[in-house]
C-alpha cells in the first residue's frame, strides 16, 4: 500500500514504512483513520479540530507511520508514538536548538518542515472504554499532532523549560542543593516537570481537549516513565508513571484554569501568538469547558 491522504488535506497514512508481524496494513490503516475522524468530526472536537485545521493551513504535509514495533499490555509506556519532522532545523524556531541539538548543534531556520507521526491505534486505549484514561487512543493521537503543528509552523523550540517554582520541581528539591538523587522526594500532584515548550504546548491542548470532552482528571505533566537524570529511583512506592497513570494526574489548585494561566502566562502568551498565525490558539480560546487557560488569558 502507498501512502494515501486522508480525509483531512495535508495529513496522509503510509503503512508501507514499518510491517507489523499482528496486524495488517489495512487493519492498522483503519484505526488511523479511526482515530483521526473522531479528532475531526466526533462531538465534541472544537479543540482537535482547530489543530487539524492549522496542520491543513501550513501547507506541509504530516504522514501517520507504523512504529518499528508494537508495545503491547496495560503496563506498558508511552513508547511507541513519537513526531519526526524532515527537516530539523525548519521544523525549529530561528535561533533555537533543535531537537538533535545534541548531535547537531546547529539552530532553527524556521519556515517549517513536513513530519511523520510514527502511531499505532491499536496499541492505545479504546474509545469504548469508560472512564477514558490518559492512555485514550484520540489523546495520543492529539497530543503528537500538536508538536506536528508547531513543526509545520517551524515554531518548534527545545530549550529547558523550568518549573515556575521549586516546590513544583521534584519535590522543591533544587540542582544547587548537595542531596543524594535516592534520598529526593516523588513527584506530587503540583510537580510541573515539562523539558521543553512543546511539551507543555501538547499537554495543554490534549487537557483542553480532554475538558471539552468532560473525561475525569488532567494530565499533570510530562515527566518521563523513567526519573530524570539525577533524579530519584522508580519504585512501586513512589512511581513517576504507575500502569493506571493515576499520579500522572494534575492537582489543585492547578486544576483552576485560571490559577495554571497565572502561573504560566508566560508560555501561554506565547503560544497564543505563535499559534495565532492559523487562528489555532483563538479557535481554542474560545471552546466552552471547564479548564482552558486560553480562554483565561484573554478574559478581563
């Protein structure tokens, strides 16, 4: 099978990259487009839909891959779905490092890049499943469009990003402070541990996303499955990511959307700019739901 658009311009499945060994082309094809015609047409779907639209707008071209390999189970993490733009540095934001920084020290050029999303809807939770948790397969699917967005965009931008606070670091514990890593504090329900603006962009989407479709609970932040560099040991009594991703939950006061504004207004002035070049950031300001710091950026 060659690649196909989808019903969505610019936005195309090729199942011909990677074969999987349990599942065929037309079988892992058609929960792509599952997925995506619940994104666009599935009530409600004012925040996702936005996004989509501005993937359109860009005029690139994002194409949904196969991962190399499935990760299958409830206990599994997230890593079998991840965004790839062609071109790092157009992917990036002039004058910022790129993702392969690393690598390749090189900064942005900005002027965006075509992307793959590498995906596979099988191997995330159902839309049938009640209550929906951080795992639901429209919300893994939503939250790589998103860094597909600002890649397209070439708005991408890989500096650290910081906790506003120490106490929203591990714990308060800070990088001056002489502590051994094993003797640092588990994450709380106000840690905000997100690496970089685009993560912070996609999870905040997906929690409007996931407002507007008045599922339980909001994804707190992105710290990984494994600790930080440094950071404290992974163990059943102080997980960073437990198979139900009950710690992974946001808790108050953040869960306030305009107390999470206040805190990060910052950023989110940003992205309402940023995302304003396809009306993104106002289409999702203006989505009726219980928490959208958009929305509380822009009320008196």
């Amino acid at each position: 099978m060659a690649r196909k658009e989808s019903f969505v311009k610019g936005i195309f499945s090729d199942p011909g990259e990677n074969r999987l060994d349990d599942i065929t082309p037309d079988q892992w094809v058609q929960g792509v487009l599952d997925t995506l015609h619940y994104l666009c047409d599935g009530p409600p779907c004012s925040t996702s839909k936005a996004v989509l639209d501005g993937i359109t707008a860009s005029g690139k071209t994002v194409t949904i891959v196969p991962c190399e390999t499935r990760s299958l189970g409830p206990d599994k993490e997230y890593g079998n779905a991840y965004t790839v733009p062609d071109d790092y540095r157009q992917a990036t934001a002039p004058g910022k490092q790129t993702e392969i920084h690393k690598k390749d020290p090189r900064l942005g050029v900005g002027g965006g890049s075509d992307v793959k999303i590498y995906f596979i809807a099988q191997d995330w939770e159902s839309l049938d499943a009640a209550p929906l948790s951080f795992k639901a397969v429209d919300e893994v699917l939503l939250h790589e469009l998103v860094h597909s967005l600002r890649q397209t965009l070439g708005q991408e931008d890989n500096a650290t990003l910081p906790p506003p606070s120490a106490a929203m670091g591990l714990g308060g514990i800070t990088e001056t402070e002489r502590i051994r890593p094993e003797d640092w504090p588990p994450p709380t329900s106000i840690t905000q541990i997100y690496e970089n603006l685009e993560e912070f962009a996609a999870i905040l989407v997906t929690n409007i996303y996931r407002s507007e479709n008045q599922r339980l609970g909001l994804v707190r932040d992105h710290l990984p499955s494994l600790p930080l560099s440094g950071g404290p040991p992974n163990t059943n009594d102080r997980p960073f990511r437990d198979a139900k991703e009950t710690t992974r939950a946001l808790g108050w006061p953040l869960t306030k959307p305009r107390n999470f504004m206040v805190l990060w207004k910052q950023q989110i002035t940003r992205l309402s700019i940023e995302l304003n070049a396809q009306h993104v950031a106002y289409r999702i300001a203006n989505v009726q739901c219980a928490f959208n710091p958009f929305y509380e950026l822009n009320r008196k």
